[in-house]
C-alpha cells in the first residue's frame, strides 16, 4: 500500500510517493513499549487478548483430506474472530473457505448494490453455528441448499445456523443473498466503499470485503474467487485475475473474472466506471490488462501512459524475485481521489493524485513487488506487515539502482540522515510490532527498508538473494509471520540474525552506525 501525500524524487527523475506500514517481529522482545494510539482508527474494532488458533497456512489445511462424514449429533459455534493479536474478531474460527462465488448489481444513480455470495468451505470442526463477516442487509441464508436461521450480531458479524449441524471436514456451501447501499453503510461511524462521478471502487486495506461481499475476513484464509458484476450499459467493470466473459441485456452489461490462485479477501476488488482499456503480454506470455479513467485529465493520461510500462516492470521484478506468482497482471486507476494505491491481486489499484506532478513509476513497481511480498507470501497476522512495506520499499531502491539511479546504499543513507534523531515518532516507532492501527505508520516503510538493505550488507549478496528467493518460493501462496523470517534467513546465511533484526525491527531509538548492524561502509568511521 503507498499513500499519495508524501513525495521524494529519484534522481532519475521518477516521482515516488513514500507510505506506510506496519510489521510485529513476536518473539523478539523490544527494547521499548509501541507508542499507543491516542485513538482506534474508523472502523477498526477495539483490541482484546487474542484467543489461540491454528497458525498453519491455509495453503497447509487445504493439502489435508477431508472425508465428508454423517452430520453429528452436537457441535460447536465457529469463533466470532481468527485470535489476530491486534483485530480479535477479525475473520472466523471453525471453517476454511476454498471459494468465494461473487455476483453483485451495481446500480451508481441511487448507491444500491444487490447480489448473492455462494461460499464453498470445509467445516474444520463440527459444527452448529459458525459467522461471516458482512456489513450490508441480509435477506436470505442457505447452508448446502437448506434454508438457514441468520442474526447480525457486534460490528461485522453474521451469525449463521444450519438447518443441519455439519460434521468435521464436511463441505460447506453457504449463499448469503442481500442489498443495501454501501456508501451509507457505516461500521463504527465509517465506509470503506469509495463512490466516483461514474461509479464506485471497492478497495482498501485492511478492510473492504464486508461492503461488498460476506466473507471469512483475514488474510490467513485465503481462497479462489470468481466475480461477476452487473452494471448499467456503457460502464465496465473491472476486478482480480482474467476476464471470463462480458455478456450484455439490453440496459445493462455484466463481467465475469475469476483469480485461480488464493487471494486474501483484502486484495479483492472492483472497479466501476468509463474506462480506457488496454491489453496485451508480457515477453513471457502473461495476458495483463490496464483500465484508466476516461475523465482523470492530464494526471489520467500520465497514469496511462506509466502503467504501459507495467509488463516490463512485472518482468523485471521476475529477474529479481523468481516466476511471476498468478495469472495476469495490470492496473487500474479510476476516477476516485482516494489518495493510496493499493496491491490489490493481479491487477492494483492506483488513485490518480499520483501522477499530479509527472511520471511516477515507483509507485507501480512498489504495489507490482507486492504481488511477491504480501500477496503470494501473505502475513500471518497484521502485526507482520513489515514482510510486505519493507520489502516493497526496499524494491524500489532496488529498481532505482539497476535502472540508472542512485545505489541502495545511497537511499538507505539519505533515509537516515533525513529523519532527525529528535524525530522520535518515527525512531521510537517498533516496526515489530506499532500497535493496533499504526500498521501504516511510515517507519515500517522506511526503516522497514533499511533493515532489508543493511540485511543485504551483512550477509552479502549470494547469501541475501538465496534467502529472499528462497523465502518467496518456499512460502508462496501461504502466510509467514516476522519471525518466520528470522529463522529463515538465520538458517539460510548461518548465521544468527536475531540481535540484528531486533535492533533494526524491535528496538526503538536511530541504530548507531555499526559493521555488525549492516550499515554501509560510507557511514562508518
């Protein structure tokens, strides 16, 4: 994720928009308390004691076979909340979801959206009721094509009673039909639905889905998604993964998508509206298709003319990080002032203030790294978001220098020098671990990418690209925590790397210069 409202300037003459994240590092202590927030952020849930849970990928679960067994005399409720350290209730206990079957009708003249969700899971456990997460109204539950008892309870929770209990590894298909107005839906005073002139975007981080679709909401139960929206004739509308279909009536015309490889429920999105379309591949064959506003003006037709760049980008970050992970790729940039961009899978999601002041491809190699870094390999809580804004941020350093600009080495000096030691809302800030609603401050980012330079510094780079592409390829489409890391690359390099990463990821203050904390040998007296 980048925000539009920080900008630095590469010397190659690229604008690039800093951002902000957030990363936990668990075991390792840290040496001072997070700042606490002085206020929960819209639409984030108040913090409890996370209950345990299953730490497995869902990638792992999904490897397990489950015989579909007679339904059980008794069972229990699914968990109204997955144990996430910072969002207890968000996503739920009891089930894993292999597909989300979408199909909505958007209607922009009066807000209402209208549609069916069919989500085919696995029980997990027995059971007699279980939740999804959803914020619009509800008019009709089936559970296995049986009618099922439905109440909303608490924020985004909706409770779900079978008509049958279902038996551990039994299939789930659970249709939830409903309407309501997304843009007028509010969840703890807020919206996370964004309407334009000509439509709407659903898209945000780390909430979106309930507006749009019910799901099991947390990135630890990934799934495949098939989407189709409806929309009035002359729109189009555009989402994750490849173009099915586009079949059209006489006043209206629907898309169907569908992303074959798992997907966070976050990183789904769609986007309605007049779009300029463009597609094609990439030299390696990959079909990737861009969509801009028809009505963004100059800044538009500069979005346009750097996401054309897109395929050389996506392939260049495949010379770095090993195959490219899905099946598309692209972007989207729409007519909606939202002020982030967002690495939606496939295909992200940019709002246009990033081309107000001229070319800006770092922000589309920033969101194209997280294809490897955040949706591939997908954190395992919140708390781990430095696995993907640190390494986003240090790619494009990484871009930089191999494309005619300054060495990583110089940016990560830069960075340093530029924030004073007396800055300490961003030094005292524990990239391991922020708080509950600071997952986007900019020390994750920054600092986050330091710490993947000065990594690179320590252990060289034979060592830094076998655990960087070993990471990727022995996690993909899995989830991985900070500390999962840590051991990796301590048992890659052979080294132990604990003390260096607490000191870059756990500790707060600006690190001294030191050899042993991979600082470049320019800052070294």
């Amino acid at each position: 994720m980048r925000h539009s409202k920080k900008r630095n300037t590469w010397q190659v003459g690229l604008t690039v928009a800093t951002a902000f994240g957030l990363v936990t590092l668990g075991s390792l202590p840290a040496t001072a308390s997070s700042p606490t927030p002085s206020s929960q952020p819209a639409g984030v849930p108040g913090v409890s004691k996370p209950d345990s849970h299953d730490t497995s990928s869902p990638t792992d679960r999904r490897k397990s076979a489950f015989a579909a067994a007679a339904a059980p005399r008794r069972g229990g409720a699914g968990g109204a909340g997955m144990g996430d350290p910072y969002y207890p209730k968000y996503g739920n206990g009891g089930y894993n979801v292999r597909n989300y079957d979408i199909k909505v009708k958007y209607v922009p003249d009066t807000g209402l959206l209208t549609g069916t969700t069919v989500i085919t899971a696995t029980a997990e456990k027995a059971l007699t009721r279980f939740n999804v997460d959803f914020a619009l109204n509800v008019s009709a539950v089936t559970v296995n094509g049986a009618a099922a008892k439905f109440s909303k309870s608490e924020g985004l929770e909706l409770q779900i009673t079978p008509a049958t209990p279902l038996a551990k590894g039994a299939e789930m298909k659970v249709a939830v039909t409903y309407a309501g107005v997304p843009a007028k839906t509010l969840v703890n005073g807020s919206t996370a639905w964004v309407t334009t002139d000509d439509g709407a975007v659903a898209v945000g981080e780390p909430e979106i889905a309930a507006w749009w679709f019910p799901s099991n909401d947390h990135p630890r139960d990934k799934a495949t998604f098939n989407v189709s929206m409806t929309v009035p004739r002359g729109l189009q509308a555009i989402s994750n993964g490849t173009l099915q279909k586009t079949a059209y009536a006489k006043d209206t015309e629907t898309w169907s998508w569908q992303e074959s490889k798992p997907m966070a429920t976050y990183l789904a999105f769609m986007a309605i509206g007049k779009f300029d379309i463009t597609q094609g591949k990439t030299t390696s064959g990959l079909p990737w298709v861009n969509a801009v506003t028809s009505r963004g003006g100059d800044a538009a037709k500069r979005a346009a003319q750097d996401l054309a760049k897109t395929p050389e980008i996506v392939d260049w970050l495949a010379s770095q990080y090993g195959p490219y992970p899905f099946d598309a790729t692209g972007g989207v940039a729409p007519q909606a002032q939202m002020g982030f961009a967002l690495e939606n899978q496939t295909r992200p999601v940019y709002s246009p203030k990033f081309w107000s002041y001229g070319s800006n491809l770092g922000v589309i190699v920033h969101e194209q790294s997280h294809q490897w870094f955040g949706d591939s390999v997908s954190v395992a809580n919140w708390k781990d978001m430095w696995l993907n804004e640190g390494f986003a941020t240090w790619t494009e350093w990484r871009y930089e220098e191999t494309h005619g600009g300054r060495d990583a080495n110089a940016i990560f000096k830069q960075t340093y020098d530029d924030v004073p030691d007396s800055s300490l809302n961003f030094w005292n800030v524990i990239v391991s671990d922020p708080g509950p609603g600071h997952e986007f401050d900019s020390a994750v980012y920054d600092r986050g990418g330091m710490a993947v330079q000065a990594l690179r510094n320590k252990v060289g780079d034979p060592v830094f690209w076998s655990i960087v592409r070993g990471w990727l390829a022995d996690h993909q489409y899995g989830n991985a925590k900070v500390t999962d890391f840590v051991a990796y690359a301590s048992k890659v390099s052979g080294q132990d790397l604990t003390s260096f990463f607490r000191a870059w990821l756990s500790t707060a203050g600006k690190p001294t210069p030191s050899p042993e904390l991979g600082f470049p040998a320019s800052m070294l007296s």
